[in-house]
C-alpha cells in the first residue's frame, strides 16, 4: 500500500488550494469597526431617505430651517426636526439608519474619523439600527448612551429618558451611574437619578408609531356630501384630496378643527387610516372606538382594525375581524381586501386573490384593490395576469406607490433589473415611508450583483418596518450572504418572534446552522420550517416575490449528510416531488440525497437531469462528475462529494463564484475537481474539470479518469429557457470489481471508454401550472478491452511445451440519441405528468484476436465485425391526487416498444400505483407495487418519474429487463431527537442474457431480490448525532447458468452504527464501525458452485475543519481503519461501499 504518493500536477494544485486559504483567513472583517465614519463621512453625516409630513433643516450656522426632501443630505453640526404629523428616516454614513417620529429633534454633533458618531437628541423619539459596535453614541437631557449592541429606541419625555434596547447592548450612563442594558431590557433616567432597568412586557409595542399600515380604504371626497364651505363635511372633502394626493399631514390638518359630536362611522374610520398612514396608533385606534360605537358592525371600520392587528401579528384576530367585516357587508371593497391580507398572513393565497377579485369587481376603479391583485398573482406566478393587473392600477391612479412597487416585482422577475431599479424609485417618490419598494430595490441592486448596496436598502426597508418579519427574514439573508452569521442570527431570530409561524426564517436559519457546524440544531430548525410549511419540506419563502433560487439549491441535504442521516432526507425529497413535481430544487434535492444510497445511480442521474430543466437562471455549480453513473470511487473519497453544494450564495445575483477541490490518498489516488459558475442578467453558466487517479488495491486495479463539462442556460422570457450541456469523458482503467474471492479478477484486462456527449434542453411554462420541458441527446462512445494472456499448448516428449501470446481485442463504437418530452400539470390536489421518448442506436463491435508468434495466415488475426442498432420508443402518464392532506396517491402507467438484433421485440404496459399516508405528523406508511423496463438510456438518464412513493423505479439492470416491485415502509418520528422507520422491498425481474451456446440470441433469466432496511438515527446532543441501520439484500437466481458476478445467489447483511460530534468552531469528528455478513453459491457453469460465507467488521474514522466565512474545510479520512481482511462481493462496483484493505484520504474543499 503506498501512503499519499503524490504527482507535481496534483501537489501544485494542493499547495495553490492551500495558499489561498491562507490568504482568505488574513484578510479583516469585510465591515471592520475601524471603517467608522473614515472618508465615507468626511463629506456627509446621514441622507433622508424617508420624509413624511413636516421635516425640517437647519444647517449649521444658519438661523432659519427649511423643509427637507428626500434623499437630501446632512453633515456635522446641522439639525433636523419632525412636526407634529411627520416622520423622518435618515440612513447615516457609518451604515446606521436612524427613524425620528414626530415632535422630535436631533443634532449631528460629531463625525471625526474612526471615532462614534455623536448625536445629540433633545426631544421625541428615535429608533436606531447600527450593525457595527461602538458606531453611535446618542446624548439626551438625562442620560447618555454608548451603542453596543445593534437596534434600540429612544424616547424622550419633559423629566425623563427612555431607552429600550431590541438587540445587542447599550451602555446608559449620566453623573449618578452608569447601566449596561442588554438586549430585550429597557432603562429609565429620570431627572437627578442614575438610570435604572425597567421592565416592559412587550418592548416592541413601543415602537408602533415607527410602523407602516397599509391602506385599505379607497374613499373619495363625494363619500361625503357636499354641505358648502365652513361645514366638517366640506374640511372632509378637502383632507380626502389631500390625502389621496399624498399629504396626510396636511390632510389631517384639515380636519383638525372637526367638532366632536360627529356621529358618522366614515368619519372616525376615514381620520383613523389618515392617522395610521402617518404612524399615529393611539389617535387612530380611538377613532375605530368611536366609529364602531356609532355603528357596531361598521364594515370599513372592521376592515381598517384587522389591517391594525395584521401588522401587529395578530393574525388570527385580524382574520376574525375580516371574516365579520365581509359577512356585514359583503359588498365592500374594504372589507375584501382586509380579508385578502388575513388570508394571505396565513398562508392561502388562494383564497386572498379570491378576495381581491371580488373587490375589483365591486370598486372596478380600485386602484390598490388591483395592485394587492396584481401583487398576488405575481406571487401565484400568474406573471402575465399580473402585469396586466398592475398597468391598470397605475392608470387608474398614477400616484399609487404600492402599483409602482408591484411593477417593479414584475419586472424583476422577468429579469429586467435596470427597469425594476426605476419602478422601485417611483415608488418611493410616491411614498417614502412604504417598506417593500425599498425591499424591492435591494433585491434589485442584488440581482445586478451590489450586495452591499442591496443590503442597505434592506436595512433602511426594517427601519420603516421594524416587526415586518418578512423583511427581518431578507435582512437575516442578507448579512449570510456578506458572511456575518452573528448580524444573520440576530435578524432571523427576531423574524421567529414576530412570526413564530412563517416557515422562512426557519428555513433560512437551518442553512445558516449548517454552514456553522452545527447540523443538529440545522436539523431541529429545518423539521420545525417543514411543520409550518403543511408538513413539506420548504424550498423558497412563502411571500413568494423574489424565488430565492440559491437557497432552493444551496444542498438542504448537506443537513442531513454532515449527520449522516439519509433516509431523513430521502423522506422529504420524495414528499416534496410527490407534491410539485415542477419544483426544480425537490429534485435536486432527491438527487444530492440518491448519491449516498447504493445501486441508485440512474435515479440520481434522472433527478438532476429533471431538476436542470426545471429550474431558474442560477448560479449553482454543476460538477463534471455529477451525472457520472460509473465513477469506481469509493464512497466518500474521491475529491468532493456528488451534489450536497453548500456554498452557494442566499441570493441569486449577477456574480462568478469558483469551486476547488483536492483529495490525496492511499494507493496513489489523487484527485480534483474544479468549478467556475455565475450569473450575468438572464444567461448562467459552469465550467469545469474532474480527475481522478489511483493504483486501487491490487494488481490491475488501477484507473485514470478525466471528465470536462461546459453548461450554459439562456431565460428567453420568464416562461421560457433553453440550456446547453457538452460533456467529455476519458476513462482508462483495469479491473476494478471487488469479488468474493480476492484472486478472481482479471490481471491481464484493459479497459478505455471515451465519451462525447452533447445535450440541448428546454422549458416552457404556459401558466403556472403547466409547464412543459424537453431533453434532446447526443452521445458518440468509442470503448476498447483487450485481455492479452499465454497459451501453454502441450507438445509430445521431447518437445517442449508451446506458449503462446494471445491478444484479445474488443472495440466498441457508437452512436446514439435520446429524445424526451414530458408535460406536468398540477394544482394543490393533483399532478398529472405525462411524456414520451425515443432512443436510437447505431454501434458496430469489432472483435480482433492475435497470436504471437504468429500461427498461419488463416489462424492469425482473426477478426469479426457485428452490426447492431438498437431502437426504442416509450411513453407514459403518472397522476398524483391529494384526497386529503394526509393522503398521497400515485397512479401510472407506461408503454415500452423495444428492439435490437439481439432480442425479441418487446412491447409493454408497465402499472403503478403507490400511497404515502401520514395519519400523524409524527408517522408516515407507504406502499407500492409497480412493474418497469429497463430501456436503454444514454448517460443513464431520463425524465420519466423515478420513484413511486418513495420506491426507487431504476436499478442498473441489464438492458430489457421487466421487473415487478412491491414496497412497503414506515417512518417514525419517536421524539424531536429520535428518528427510526424500516422498509422492505420485492423484486421480481426476467433478465435477459446473451447464450454464446445458442447463436447469441438473448435467452431470459428469473432473478429475485429482497431489500430490507430500517434505521435509527438520533441526535442526543446539540453536538452530537449517533445511527444504527441494518441493510439486507438477498439475490436469487432461477439456476445455474453464468451470472454477471459469479454466483447463482447472494444474501449480504450489513449493520453499521456510527457516532459524529460537531463544534461550533469548525472542528468534527465521525467514528462508525460496521457488520457485515455474506454468504452465497460462488463459481460458474463450468467449474460448478459451492457454498462460502465470511462475517467482519469494518471501521471508518473522519476528522474535519470548517474554514470561516464559508470557505471550504479540510477533511482526513480513514476507511477500513484496522486494515481488516475479508473476503466480500460488491454487486455495485460502480459505487463501492466498503474498501478492502486500509485507506486515507486527505480532502480540501474551497468556494470562492
């Protein structure tokens, strides 16, 4: 055995690999505290990027202040004030943000470099967001705060000063004391006292003025009668035109005089949205009192409350006091669109456009009914419908901020980002307090590749917002991308608090655990996002206006991986893909998971072939590798893992990203894979190159492999996206079966496959639930054998005896394509997926056979050539229904036309069915019977479903094989830490062979198989994870004619129980020993079979180290620790599962 013999190719590679890392970990902080206020606040302090109402300047120096306007700017020394019915928004240099409401009043005291930025508060209240320590101190009348800590509010009253801190710390202190309080706590500083905390139940309460209600009531000033001048109804028309324009501080001004024996409901509810427009909680809420005193079933009034407590979270209040709104007046627009926002809080969209259609037909000049319409439709993917939506908003009201949000939404998605950019800006023109055109416009900036600049907007959208758990979410996401998992886990863990019932943080917050080595506190979050999400695994937030494509596909089961817990992950892939299956990122999903399981190749193949059809313009990473369904590598060892990408980015956005990696090991192996994807607009693309290397285990076991791919993908319109794919294969190799006995191997056997592959595909959305894809294949494969061995013919005495060299030849060219189409229908309660495909094959064998020395001419390079075309066509239906949420129910059936010159024509109908019932959240049951063919598919891939009920559809059978299959499995959640299930499977197949005793006609074989499985997996510690599985396979064989491996049966029985630890630090370690007990009838036709059986135990040992900031991590591995000796049949040598002697492996993973 030879330990880490290294090639200069490969040591150069490593040690580059290795620099870079270095080089990474020196660099600082991307926002280091010692950036404050340097040459970014050398010219300004803050810029406005929110003013509502009266806000006013006064420059330092100057005596006079003067209206302020958005996006104005202010340096050291100038003054700003709010009125009585005004707020203001102030992002600052340091990248703080700042929102003052009304009666308030700051000075910007001091901006030096690298020193806090002092400001001077004398008056209101202030909120603060500053994301770096020591950024900002604030100096009131009665206490001074130092900001350590990351959002806090301050309010000021005539004899005192309150600060109440959200998140981080804050450091109070005046002449009588000084008061840490950290975050979650308040502090009061009286006049003459030191501060002291004080105890708030709901500190977030304190902060409604800072909210953003949105508007509901579309009232117009002929709502009131037109009783001449100096009449409150006349005040009220005049603040409705006011308002509408834009102006509620004006247009409560001037109401401001209204008499208080009103006794109109409209009244109270119309002055209660001008006061909610402008932050005013209190006035507005009494005003709703006033109005449902008056008239206690007040639809309008009703509508505008739950709008109040929507925004508060309270949502199962607010959909109470929609419910009652629309049953009162069924009529009123109002009350639909309140009733819209309930629903749409809980989750049915369906049901909250439903609404909003009843309201555009009720008010048809509506203008925000139709754009919250246009909003959700987008949402549902009814892009079209959705823009059409919106225009008519815009037309009916050019001044609608929440239109001009939407269109920019709708033009994000279809990857116009210049025009969104210009549509979100309109928006906040319009209205500068609105939170989501500001989302919008960071997503925006994002997208064209400005992630610093996305975020910022981002930060100013919570300012506007604070308890929009939403954009908390975006926010958290954000600062994962910039590689600040601390701010992350700040913002994520405030959106669980405000909406402990929105799956998105959740989700969110197990990738970022993930990356931070702790996957199994990842695991805890992600099962908790799947049980908010109806019990299916989550791919995208559920707002659904950007599709968060990275994190669709950053490898939720790398989660389930690092805990080595698959059957987990294999559960909620085959639910997710049962239950959409034009989700691009549950078949990716499916098929990261497959690559760990044995004799699961084609499946995993086909997943990730359907998975690049289906998706998006994105910049995940293709391995050259990954659609390889005969690499020879053992599992775990080659240079990276196939699939399971974490590193991917939270956002999908303009950028190149490079991916590296290196193993070097035992026995000469030595590998690498390399990389380079991105993202331009509406082109993505990937590059890269595989090699892997190794002197295997024993004499002609050697192989050399060099895989190149190139990808590219193209989105026409957002329905519409073409891909190209090329692939490159050079495969040169000997032996590299592992058979029970360890001298049955061919020493004297070469093998070489190149392959040259190229594939085009498509996918054409006609609505959002019809979509329709294609796949188009092109292979040429020129593979060659030769087995070169001596003759000894025996001679009478005295000649010696005869050797003779004899050279076997086997070349094999051809050429082959593969045409699919499929369709997928489908809704909540069912999917229907339909396709058909056509194989055709042209190949010629040439067979050469020479003797050395040469025999006569006659005897002497005797060669054969062999013609044969293959054929195939095949089509099928598959329809998935939901009779109830518990229930999911899989029907099918496929037709196979096959023909060769080697076999019979074939012409097949193929049923399935199968079920999965969840009687339980805690318990699943599923079963399946089902019959398949095994067509003959280029690079083992195809469209057609590859599972039923969880049930794998595709073994690597021989060619032509019919096959029925019967399943059934269970799976239990015992406890939130303890997972266990088992599954057994049936087989019963007709394999054909090629009888060299019968003209080479195919003649069929029975074969039988039985698969068990059950596992236990648990995760006892927030470090630590242990399983225990048992795998049985047994193989029959109906006689005793030659059989692929060499033996007629085969019954192999395998227990492995493993333990990992994970340390917040980056540091893991894995130990996991395993049973394993095989016996069979071993031999041939020839020789006969006999009976042999072995039983062993094999340990594997992993340590790794996680980089910082995502990098990659370091990896040593060990298989087979003991170098223990065994005798032991593989019947997957293409994904060998246990090695037989002693391997390390040194691994290096890199993303940058």
């Amino acid at each position: 055995m030879r330990l880490f013999k290294l090639n200069l190719r490969n040591m150069g590679i490593l040690v580059a690999l290795m620099a870079a890392v270095a080089i990474q970990n020196s660099g600082a902080e991307p926002f280091s505290p010692t950036a404050n206020n340097g040459d970014e606040c050398s010219g300004w302090v803050g810029r406005l990027v929110s003013v509502q109402g009266g806000v006013r300047i006064k420059k330092q120096g100057r005596i006079h202040w003067e209206p302020a306007d958005l996006n104005d700017t202010l340096a050291q020394g100038d003054m700003l004030r709010v009125d009585e019915h005004g707020r203001a928004a102030v992002y600052l240099c340091n990248q703080g943000t700042v929102r003052l409401g009304r009666r308030s009043t700051i000075t910007f005291t001091e901006a030096l470099p690298h020193r806090p930025l002092i400001i001077r508060m004398t008056e209101g209240m202030a909120h603060f967001f500053s994301r770096i320590r020591n950024s900002i101190n604030v100096v009131t009348p009665f206490v001074n705060g130092a900001v350590e800590g990351t959002e806090f509010l301050v309010t000021i009253a005539d004899d005192h000063s309150l600060i109440s801190v959200f998140e981080g710390r804050v450091l109070a202190q005046n002449q009588w004391g000084t008061l840490a309080v950290p975050g979650g706590n308040s502090m009061i500083a009286q006049a003459g006292q030191p501060p002291a905390l004080r105890t708030r139940v709901r500190p977030r309460d304190a902060v409604q003025w800072a909210l953003y209600f949105p508007t509901i009531l579309d009232i117009r000033p002929n709502s009131f009668p037109d009783t001449g001048a100096g009449t409150w109804q006349a005040d009220t028309r005049e603040s409705i035109s006011l308002f509408n324009a834009g102006y509620p501080d004006q247009a409560v001004n001037a109401i401001a005089d209204a008499p208080d024996d009103i006794d109109d409901a409209l009244f109270f509810t119309y002055r209660a949205t001008v006061y909610l427009a402008l932050g005013q909680t209190e006035e507005a809420a009494m005003d709703l009192d006033r109005a449902l005193l008056l008239d206690p079933g007040n639809s309008p009034a009703l509508a505008v409350r739950s709008v109040m407590m929507l925004v508060n979270n309270h949502k199962d209040q607010a959909l109470a006091l929609a419910l009652e709104a629309t049953e009162n007046t069924p009529d009123s627009a109002a009350a639909n669109i309140a009733l819209a926002y309930a629903y749409q809080a809980h989750f049915n969209l369906d049901a909250a456009i439903d609404q909003l259609e009843a309201a555009v037909v009720i008010s048809p000049e509506n203008a925000p009914a139709r754009a919250r319409l246009a909003e959700l439709l987008l949402g549902r993917g009814n892009v079209d419908s959705a823009d059409t939506a919106v225009e008519t908003a815009i037309r009916l009201n050019p001044d609608d901020a929440h239109a001009h949000t939407v269109r920019g939404f709708i033009r994000l998605t279809r990857i116009r980002t210049g025009d969104a950019v210009d549509a979100f800006k309109m928006a906040i023109s319009k209205d500068s307090t609105a939170p989501l055109p500001r989302l919008g416009l960071g997503l925006a900036y994002i997208r064209q590749g400005d992630l610093a600049k996305g975020r910022q907007e981002i930060e100013i959208a919570v300012s506007l917002d604070p308890n929009n758990a939403l954009i908390r979410s975006y926010l958290g996401k954000a600062f994962f991308d910039e590689k600040r998992n601390a701010k992350a886990a700040n913002q994520l863990a405030i959106a669980k608090a405000l909406d402990p019932n929105d799956p998105t943080p959740w989700l969110y917050d197990a990738i970022r655990k993930q990356t931070e080595n702790r996957p199994v506190e990842a695991l805890h979050d992600l099962r908790q996002s799947i049980r908010l999400n109806d019990n299916r695994a989550v791919y995208r937030s559920r707002f659904l206006l950007d599709e968060d494509l990275a994190v669709r596909s950053a490898g939720l089961g790398r989660i389930y991986k690092d805990l080595g817990f698959n059957q987990l992950a294999l559960n909620e892939g085959f639910k997710s893909v049962n239950a959409d299956p034009g989700n691009y990122s549950a078949h990716r999903f499916l098929a990261d998971t497959y690559a760990a399981l044995p004799r699961h190749e084609i499946a995993r193949a086909s997943e990730l072939l359907q998975s690049q059809l289906l998706q998006p313009i994105n910049s995940t990473p293709i391995q050259p590798q990954l659609a390889e369904t005969s690499l020879f590598i053992h599992q775990g060892t080659g240079p990276s893992d196939t699939g399971f990408n974490e590193f991917t980015s939270a956002f999908n956005r303009n950028r190149v990203s490079v991916q590296a990696n290196v193993v070097a090991g035992s026995n000469g192996s030595l590998g690498d894979d390399l990389v380079v994807s991105g993202v331009w607009d509406r082109l993505s693309f990937s590059a890269g190159q595989f090699h892997y290397e190794s002197d295997g285990f024993r004499e002609n076991n050697d192989q050399i492999q060099n895989i190149y791919n190139a990808f590219a993908q193209a989105a026409l319109t957002p329905d519409t996206s073409v891909q190209m794919e090329y692939r490159y294969k050079d495969f040169d190799r000997g032996d590299l079966s592992l058979r029970f006995e360890e001298d049955n191997y061919l020493d004297n056997l070469r093998q070489n496959d190149l392959i040259r592959m190229i594939r085009g595909g498509f996918k054409h959305a006609f609505s959002p639930v019809s979509v329709f894809i294609g796949s188009a294949i092109y292979s040429e494969f020129d593979g060659s054998a030769d087995i070169a061995e001596t003759i000894i013919i025996p001679m009478p005495p005295p000649l010696s005896p005869l050797e003779i060299e004899q050279d076997i030849s086997i070349e094999l060219e051809e050429k082959s394509y593969l045409i699919e189409l499929q369709s997928l229908i489908g809704n909540d309660y069912l999917n229907l997926i339909t396709g058909a495909g056509y194989f055709n094959s042209e190949s010629i064998e040439k067979t050469g056979i020479s003797f050395a020395p040469e025999l006569p001419p006659m005897l002497n390079n005797i060669r054969s050539d062999n013609d044969l075309e293959t054929e195939q066509s095949y089509a099928y239906a598959y329809a998935t229904t939901t009779p109830s949420k518990k229930i999911l129910w899989t029907v099918g059936l496929s037709f196979d036309a096959y023909n060769d010159d080697q076999h019979d024509d074939q012409r097949l109908f193929n049923p399935k069915t199968g079920l999965i019932w969840a009687p339980t959240h805690q318990t699943t049951f599923r079963a399946a019977v089902f019959k398949t063919f095994r067509k003959q598919l280029l690079t083992d891939q195809t469209i057609e479903p590859a599972q039923i009920a969880g049930f794998n559809q595709f073994y690597k059978d021989t060619v032509s094989t019919e096959a029925w299959a019967y399943g059934a499995g269970i799976d239990h959640e015992f406890t939130d830490n303890l997972f266990g299930g088992a599954e057994f499977v049936r087989r019963d197949l007709n394999s054909p062979y090629l009888d060299t005793t019968a003209d080479n006609r195919s003649v069929d074989r029975d074969i039988r198989e039985y698969l068990i499985h059950s596992y236990l997996y648990w995760t006892p510690l927030s470090w630590m994870s242990a399983k225990l599985e048992y795998f049985s396979e047994d193989n029959q064989y109906d006689d005793n004619r030659p059989v692929r491996y060499g033996f007629s049966r085969l019954i192999t029985h395998r227990v492995p129980l493993g333990i990992d630890l994970f340390h917040q630090k980056g540091y893991s370690a894995g130990f996991k020993v395993t049973y394993v007990e095989q016996s069979g009838e071993f031999g041939n036709i020839d020789t006969g079979f006999s009976h042999d059986e072995d039983v062993f135990w094999t340990a594997d040992a992993a340590l790794s180290y996680r980089f910082p900031k995502r990098l990659g991590q370091i990896t040593f591995e060990a298989r087979n620790l003991f170098d223990e000796s065994f005798h032991y049949q593989d019947i997957d040598p293409a994904n060998p599962q246990i090695y037989p002697e002693k391997l390390f492996a040194l691994k290096l993973s890199l993303a940058f």
